[in-house]
C-alpha cells in the first residue's frame, strides 16, 4: 500500500568487549513482504550497534539487532 513505517533497535557489548560486527533480521517474514534493513550502524566508541527497519507488510513483525563481540 506503499505506507512504509519504521522502528528502531539496539544492541550492545558486555563492558570491556570490543564491537566487530553486528546485524539485523526479521521475524516471522513469509516470501513476497516488503520488509528492509534501512540502515545498520555501528558505533565503536560506545561499543553499540543501531538498526532501522522499515516495513510495508499488514502484518505486525519484528526484527532484531545483534551485536557481535569480542572479549
């Protein structure tokens, strides 16, 4: 219907772990829905990760950022 909403999610290391990586999937999406990761940043200062998901599905999904650390 082209109504794109957006939400966003956090993730963070352990103190003292180093940020390396991160990333972002959907829950529960079936073939054919128009769901994105918009942006995923992360912020090695702050050792977190930021990702924006954007979605025009009918349905209600979640998705999730994780962090992957070292230490």
């Amino acid at each position: 219907n082209g109504d794109w909403g957006t939400a966003q999610s956090t993730a963070s290391c352990f103190s003292g772990d180093e940020l390396i990586s991160a990333y972002a999937v959907w829950h529960g999406a079936e073939p054919g829905e128009e769901l994105a990761i918009s942006s995923l940043n992360m912020n090695p200062d702050t050792e977190t990760a930021v990702a924006v998901g954007a979605s025009d599905s009918s349905f209600d999904h979640g998705f999730e950022v994780f962090a992957v650390c070292l230490g």
